[in-house]
C-alpha cells in the first residue's frame, strides 16, 4: 500500500506543474488548452499501451465506469473554468480545494476504510496551509454576484472527490483506462470550446513545448498516477497530502522568478508539511501497510 500511495502522491507533484506550464502556454482559451492537452495525454496513453502490450479488460466495462472517468476529469475542469469565469480567483481557487478534505472525509463511506481523528486532522491543517497560500495571508468576503462561480467551484470539489472515492469502487478496472477518459474528456472539452470561446492558437513553438508538457504530465501522467493510488494506496493520506500541490506550484513559481517568497509561504508550509505527516502517522509507523482488498467493477 505504501508504494501505490507514492505512486498517487507523485500526482500532487505533478499537478503543481498545472500553473507554471498554463501561464507558458500563452493566450489560449481554457477549452481550448484542454483539449489540447488531453489530445496529448490521449496519444501517450496509446503509445504506452503499445509498447507495453497492455491487454484490453477481460470483461466489458460498466457504463457506470465510462461515466464517473470521463465525467470526473472532465466535469472537475469544466467546472473549474467556470467558477474561474464566474468569481475571483481567489474564492473560486478556496472553494475548489475542499476537495481533498471531501476525500479524506468521504472514504469513511468506502468499504474496509477506517477514518481517524488524524485523517480528518491533517486535512483541516492541509486546508489552513492552503488558504495562506491562495490568500496571501489576507481574507476574502462571499459576494452574491459571485454565486454562480463559488456554486461552479463546489461542483468542481464535489466532482474531484467523487471521481476519486468511485475509482476506488472499481479496482478490477486497469489503470489504462485513463488513456479513454482523455480522449473523452479532449472531445468534449473540443466541444465547449466550439460552442463558448474564441479560438486563439499557440503563438510561438515555447508555448507549443508548454502545452505539451500540461499533456505529458500534470495533464496525463497524473491521471494515471491518481487512478493507481487511490484504487490501490491509502486514500486518506492522498486526500490530506493533495493540499501540498498549491504550495509546491508556489514554490516552483518562486524559482522560476515568477513569485515572492514570503512568510506566508513558510507557514503554509509547515501547515501542509505537518498535515501530511499527521495523516499518514499510522503507515509512517508501520500500521497501516495492509493492503486493502480488490473490490470487484
């Protein structure tokens, strides 16, 4: 169970890529860079499954399956540019990383899972960590113009999580299958963005290199990762040590010269640091390396 967790975690790592490889994408509409993005993922998906000779399901998969992959990861970005579109980033950004606490907090409904006062506490520092980092330090007020986007960005949290305690349902189901929720998610992201923006192309082959770089790993890797650690790893751990994604993107920007170290910084760091090492007390000690039964799709 300790590897697949690691395996998962190296998900949140990659995730903190998302902002540093967006912003070098230029001016590209947000639908747009989806489906770009999954086209990419989708194409390395195949290309891995071919070179692997990763054999097809043995049994055909449930609709319901098809449903909560592609649904996840594309309602969680749908979602998430709306409330982009429709609030502050600030609020939006807060609203939207519920969800791993919602993780944390739903595994206590999954099968074999155990909640402990740890899981729950990790989160919640998590969570303070986070909101250092999104706020800077400073408060937010909840304006009802903004409802539409705080309403979009509770969607998002509640997609992400759901995709992510479902998944664990369907440990039968390989990991490849990823491969086919990107080439869903790329067609109708391809979609909404026929019907809802304007189409602006990459300007110059660095921003070519960024979009490629979204679908080789925060964009696609990361899925694949996700989809191993928490079918197979300890999902509370990767809901509470999820909340280190917006603390390493800040420090990646740091070092790219593209933000402020503050103290801020410092103490979301150690808020998230501690929250992780809390919630993952039991499989750090040894006792919680059990792995968990297959559930069956």
């Amino acid at each position: 169970m300790a590897r697949a967790t690691l395996v998962g975690f190296s998900a949140v790592v990659m995730w903190a890529l998302l902002a540093l490889f967006t912003a070098a994408s230029g001016k590209v509409p947000p639908f747009l860079l989806s489906a770009l993005a999954f086209t990419v993922a989708t194409a390395i998906g195949i290309a891995m499954r071919l070179l692997t000779k990763s054999q097809a399901p043995a049994a055909p998969v449930p609709p319901m399956v098809w449903l909560v992959g592609i649904g996840g990861l594309f309602g969680y970005h749908f979602f998430y540019f709306t409330a982009l579109r429709n609030a502050p980033a600030v609020e939006a950004s807060l609203i939207a990383y519920l969800w791993p606490l919602l993780i944390v907090l739903g595994s206590a409904l999954m099968p074999g899972e155990r909640l402990g006062w740890h899981h729950v506490a990790g989160a919640f520092l998590g969570l303070a960590g986070t909101f250092l980092i999104i706020t800077k330090g400073g408060g937010f007020t909840f304006e009802s113009r903004y409802a539409l986007g705080y309403a979009a960005a509770g969607a998002c949290a509640l997609f992400w999580s759901s995709y992510s305690l479902l998944s664990r349902r369907f440990q039968a189901v390989p990991t490849s299958m990823v491969t086919w929720y990107c080439a869903g998610t790329a067609i109708l992201s391809a979609l909404c963005h026929i019907l809802l923006e304007e189409t602006v192309w990459p300007a110059s082959p660095g921003e070519w290199l960024a979009i490629a770089g979204l679908g080789l790993l925060p964009v696609g890797a990361a899925f694949f990762a996700w989809d191993y650690g928490v079918k197979r790893g300890n999902i509370q751990v990767l809901g509470a040590a999820s909340y280190a994604a917006p603390l390493l993107s800040t420090l990646i920007l740091i070092g790219a010269g593209a933000a402020e170290a503050t103290t801020n910084i410092l103490a979301a760091c150690l808020l998230i640091t501690g929250g992780a090492a809390l919630a993952a007390k039991n499989m750090i000690s040894g006792n919680g390396s059990k792995r968990p039964d297959a559930a069956k799709a």
